[in-house]
C-alpha cells in the first residue's frame, strides 16, 4: 500500500454553490489522498482518490459506510464479495463487515459514514 495524504484539513466546501465532487481532491503519484468535507459527531462525508495499484487495507467499521464512485473504476472486496463500481455507481458496505478497497486504475469516491 501507499502513504495517505490528507487534504485540507480545514475541510468544508462552499456552501450554497454547486460543486464538482471530483474537483476538489486532486491524485497523488503513488499515494491515497483525503479530504474531509463534513465531520461530526453524527458522521463523516470524505473525498478520497487512489492512485493506480493504491488501496486501503482490509478494515471494518461499527457503521454502515457508503461509497460513489466519482472517476473511474474501484475493486472493493467486502467479506467474500468483490464489487467492481465504476462511475456514478454506490456501493453500501454494512458495519462490522471486513472490507478492502483496490485501483485498478486511478478512482475518486465519496465516503459517507453515519454513526448510529
């Protein structure tokens, strides 16, 4: 796997103006990059892109986890099931399920997590 670089730490995205999710986080040569755009006690809502070959390592988590493909295409394994979403498409990966995510080619993705 890569190193993870995180974003704009100070997150956020305009508000009351219409945004091009894919536009606001940028590849990395070889890396994984974040950035946060809502982040509270109730649940997160985060940008990620992949470079090609990146990925993150099997994890789980107490929450269901939503996942859109943005730009490319994905392999996400989520216990014994490998999906392979392409842009425009969503992937629900439920909590306490062992999950993994893959580039295959370089993707971004929009992660919404919502605690209880």
């Amino acid at each position: 796997m890569s190193q993870h670089k995180h974003g704009d730490e100070s997150g956020g995205m305009p508000h009351s103006e219409a945004v091009d999710l894919k536009e606001l986080v940028d590849f990395s040569d070889g890396s994984v990059v974040s950035r946060t755009i809502i982040k509270s006690g109730k649940g997160t809502v985060t940008l990620f892109s992949f470079d090609k070959d990146q990925g993150l390592s099997e994890h789980s988590a107490p929450f269901d986890a939503m996942v859109q493909i943005l730009e490319g295409s994905a392999e996400i394994t989520i216990g014994d099931v490998t999906v392979t979403p392409t842009a425009g498409q969503t992937v629900m990966m439920p909590a306490d399920i062992p999950h993994a995510l893959n580039a295959p080619e370089p993707f971004k993705m929009l992660l919404v997590m919502i605690r209880g």
